[in-house]
C-alpha cells in the first residue's frame, strides 16, 4: 500500500472515530451524556436501564475497538501488534466494564467524578491514543 492510499484510509477511519462520537445521541442509549454536560456533582443520577445501558456501552465499545485497531494495522502493518492489542482491549473492557457496572449500579455522589473518567475509557477511543505511541516508539527502539 503507498503513502497516499495509507492516508486516505487513515483519514476515513479517523473520520469514522468521529462519527460515531458526532452520532452518539442517535446511535447509543446513553443517559450520562446528558448528565455528565450538566453540573452532575451536585445533581443525583438519572434514571436509567442498567442492561440497554451495558449493552449500548459494549457496542460503542466494540466499534471504536473495531476502529481503532483498523488504525494500527494501517500504521503499523503487524499482526503481532494487532494481537497484542486485542489483548489490551480486552482485558480493559472486563477491568473497566466491572468498574463501570459498581458506579451504574451504586450511584453516589463523591464517585461521581471517578465514574466520568471511566465511563470515558470505556466510550472514547482513549486507548488507542495511548498505543499509538508505545507502538511508533517501540517500532523506533527495533
């Protein structure tokens, strides 16, 4: 593949990044987005369906997974990248997924701002950010 066609796919996927994150109130059960834009340290939880919400979650989840290791196989053409990967995305979804679910599930005030963060690991593609570098990195140190 040349360095043009790289970057137009790189482009479009990136591009897909932010469409999912342009359509979420369309595409995902989410009733934290609402809350979180609003001053939520001093208001209580919204309601809210505990197993639509999980499963909204998981699927944005997925998708920016999806995604994102679409992007490193562009970036890095390596498939022991991409399956070190997978592992990392795996093992964060059950790690913050458990976490998640405590907050969902015992909504309090003062964890309110711990329950932001990682709902956003879990609905943004943070960790893409974060191996993006380990990998150019690594890939540099070789």
């Amino acid at each position: 593949m040349g360095k043009f066609v790289k970057y137009i796919v790189l482009f479009l996927l990136f591009g897909l990044l932010i469409l999912v994150r342009y359509f979420e109130d369309i595409l995902f059960y989410d009733p934290y987005l609402v809350f979180f834009k609003n001053d939520y340290l001093y208001i209580d939880s919204p309601r809210r369906e505990v197993a639509k919400l999980v499963l909204f979650t998981t699927l944005r989840f997925g998708l920016n997974t999806i995604i994102s290791l679409s992007i490193l196989y562009a970036l890095f053409k390596s498939k022991s990248i991409i399956k070190f990967s997978v592992f990392i995305y795996l093992g964060s979804y059950i790690l913050l997924m458990m976490v998640y679910m405590y907050f969902v599930v015992n909504p309090r005030q003062e964890d309110y701002y711990m329950f932001f963060n990682v709902r956003r690991f879990l609905i943004q593609p943070i960790i893409l950010l974060l191996l993006m570098p380990a990998f150019y990195y690594h890939k540099l140190k070789k």
